[in-house]
C-alpha cells in the first residue's frame, strides 16, 4: 500500500538497524493510524475474548479491536461470532454494556434488530404505516434486508480462547501463531476448560508497542522488579529461553524460577531488598502444577492484541486496546481451570496481587512505560537502542538478550514498509 502522506522510509528511519528505533515511531499520529490498519484491522487475528466468558446462547461480551468496538457473542446454534458495534441504519454504537445475555440485538434508537449473528431481522416501519387510511412510507420495495446486517468478522478460537480479524482472507489462526509458538500456547490452553476469576483494568499513557516490547524484555524483570529480584521470581541466573514466530512477531520468554536470596544476580542491583520480607506468606504459596513440565513462568505475546501470562500459579490474558499513539488500556483477565481446587483457585487470586494495575510487579511496567512515552515526546529526532546480545534476531537460551524487542521491530518494518 502506498502512503503518499507520509515522509520517506529513509527520513522516518534512516538507520538500517532494526535495534535502534526511531522515537517518532512511537508518537507520530499517522503512523499510528497506518499501524491500526495494517496490524488491528488487517491480515492479522486480535484477541477477543475466552469461551468461558459466553458460556450460553445469547451471552455475549463487548470488547475492542483496535479502536472499533465490536461484539463477542455466541449464538443459538452454540457456534461464535463476533459482530462490529455501530448499527446498519445509521451508525449508532448500539451495545453498551460490557457483558449480557440477548436473544437480539435492538439498536435503540430507531429499533432495528439484528439476530445473534448480525443478520438484520426488523426494521419498523419498513412496510410503511396507514395513517388516516392512507398507506404511507416505508422502505423502497428493493430494500434488500440481506444486504444491510451488522459488519461480520472471521471468529476462530483455539482450546478456548476466541480471536477474530476484520481481514476474512487471515490465514488460518494455528498458522497465524506459528509451530514456534503454538507449544506454549498449549502449555497453557491445552484444552481445559477454562473459568474467569476476575478482571483489572488500566490506562497505560504509552504507546501500545511498549507493552509487547515489556513482554518481549527478559533483560528488565530481573532489573527493574524489586519483588522479582528479591523473592526470586525472574533473575538474569535462571534457566531460560527466549522463542519467537519466523515473522518474529510472536514470542515466548520461558524461565524457570531460582530461590531467591543474595547472588551473583543480585550483586549492584538497586531493587534487590536483602531485608524485605513479606507479611503474608501466603502471597508466594507456590504449588508446582503438572502441566508445568518445568519451567516456572512463560510470557506469550502474541501480536498485535494480547499477552499470555503464566507466572507460578497466576495466569491472566492481557488485552491491548490502543487508544491513540501515547495511550492505551489494558484489560486483564484472571483465569483458573474448572478442575482447580478452591485451595488452588484462592491461591491464583493471592497471587494475582503481584499483576494488573496496582500490582507488586505490573505497577513497575505501567510506570516505567509512561516514563518512555514522556523521553520520546521530549526529543522526537532520537532513537532507542536494543543491542543487548547483539543485533540478530534468533532464539537464545539465556535472558540476557533483546532479541525479540529487535524481531518485533524487523516485522513491524516490513509490514509498514519503512
Ligand atoms: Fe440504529 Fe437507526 S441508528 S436504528
Ligand atoms: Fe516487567
């Protein structure tokens, strides 16, 4: 696609290294609309939703992709669909609530209705009304009800989780997210079935990138995170793997917890707490679960829409919905297993308290994010550096690399074509 409004690739980005990013790619407004269309609306699969969240015929959720609101629903017939959220007629965003149970969707403000799957089944007055008895209005004759339904995505959910894309010519999701990826992905979602304990919700003032970048950072946790350092969750002496897709748009950082405690990898590190101590163990009351198969913590992004956190016993979705190119929300959502124990579910959510917007460790990110975002408004004509490692793109068997940060960014030129 040509984007005859927009400077030269050479301006935009005239080092030929993918590791060191221009700050302009982070806060320039049509940039950020070209990357709403080229990532959120087409050729690729945005996240939606999980299954558990709309159990029965007629539940449904709202959610976004993107900035367009849109419609999980799942319909009589038990199959899925996702609908777009402006009315046929004339444009009204029609749902307002974020989760309920319909048999139709009515829009409120001349009635159309539209069945489950967004075909278009009432429209009042389209025969015309006897006024005085006189037969008047109403549609033409060659209104076409088939032709006026609610804008329909491309739905595929995999071991419970629902994506969707505007583009119905996406390749299929298993190809989209790639055999690199897709082991991890099923650590996961391996076809239990699923159940929501809860949501958190934040506005992060950053460019939605920075947070698949966090995710794609195994150099920071160990950093940045005095929880992490200090209790021995993520340190740069864990055993670990860096994965990512052959687009190297997708990503898994895969580690495998030590005990804490004074180290080498503590040594120098500011955030490292010798004397922290917790008043409620019970927040670090990690039981190894068999699914595990070793590893202690896996972080998926999968581009451009959701992250997959499993950290010991605490697994959520992360949804991104940007919202402009220095903001974005980020909507959490806390999920166990039907066949969890109570003991294991109360123990997810104590653990819970480590993620999300106030979270011992996610509130380090969020703010650190806005700290990026306020560096690169101040000076628009310099770049980021991501060299740790080197400058390749390839999966590593350590943390102490950018590598997934520099493969996110060689596909992200490719797709913009910069
Ligand atoms: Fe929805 Fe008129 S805008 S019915
Ligand atoms: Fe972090």
């Amino acid at each position: 696609m040509n984007a005859p409004d927009r400077e030269p690739a050479s301006d935009l980005w005239p080092d030929p290294l993918v590791s060191r990013v221009p700050y302009r790619v982070y806060t320039d407004p049509g940039l950020y609309r070209e990357e709403l269309e080229r990532f959120f609306y087409r050729g690729h699969w945005c996240y939606v939703g999980l299954e558990a969240e709309v159990p029965n015929p007629g539940d449904f959720k709202r959610t976004m992709i993107g900035e367009r609101s849109v419609i999980l629903v799942r319909a009589e017939d038990g199959s899925l669909a996702v609908v777009e959220n402006h009315c046929a007629h004339r444009g009204a965003r029609f749902c307002q609530r974020e989760f309920g149970t319909a048999k139709r969707f009515v829009c409120p403000y001349h009635q159309w209705n539209y069945d489950l799957k967004g075909n278009l089944v009432g429209v009042p007055f389209r025969q015309g009304f006897v006024v005085e008895g006189r037969k008047v209005g109403g549609m033409p004759p060659d209104f076409d009800m088939k032709a006026h339904g609610l804008t329909r995505l491309r739905v595929q959910s995999h071991n419970g989780v629902v994506f969707a894309s505007f583009d119905h010519g996406v390749p299929d999701l298993r190809d989209y997210l790639g055999p690199e990826v897709m082991p991890w992905y099923e650590r996961v979602f391996d076809g239990r079935r699923l159940v929501v304990l809860g949501y958190s919700r934040q506005r992060i003032p950053g460019n939605w990138k920075l947070m698949q970048e966090n995710i794609k950072d195994p150099y920071h946790p160990g950093l940045l995170h005095t929880w992490f350092v200090t209790f021995g969750l993520w340190r740069a002496d864990q055993r670990s793997q860096m994965v990512l897709d052959a687009h190297g748009r997708h990503a898994a950082m895969i580690s495998r917890r030590n005990q804490g405690g004074e180290g080498e990898a503590t040594r120098g590190v500011a955030s490292f707490r010798q004397n922290m101590k917790l008043h409620d163990e019970r927040v670090l009351d990690v039981v190894p679960e068999p699914w595990w198969n070793g590893p202690t913590v896996t972080m998926l992004t999968l581009f451009p829409s959701v992250i997959v956190q499993q950290q010991v016993n605490s697994v959520s979705t992360r949804h991104i919905v940007p919202r402009g190119p220095g903001v974005f929300d980020f909507h959490w959502t806390h999920f166990g297993f039907a066949d969890d124990t109570p003991e294991m579910t109360r123990r997810r959510l104590r653990q819970a308290n480590l993620f999300g917007p106030a979270g011992y460790v996610s509130a380090d990110d969020g703010e650190v994010i806005e700290m990026q975002q306020q560096g690169f408004v101040q000076d628009p004509a310099a770049r980021t550096l991501s060299e740790l490692g080197g400058r390749d793109v390839g999966p590593t068997d350590h943390m102490v690399t950018e590598t997934l940060i520099r493969g996110l960014y060689r596909y992200w030129r490719g797709v913009m074509e910069v």
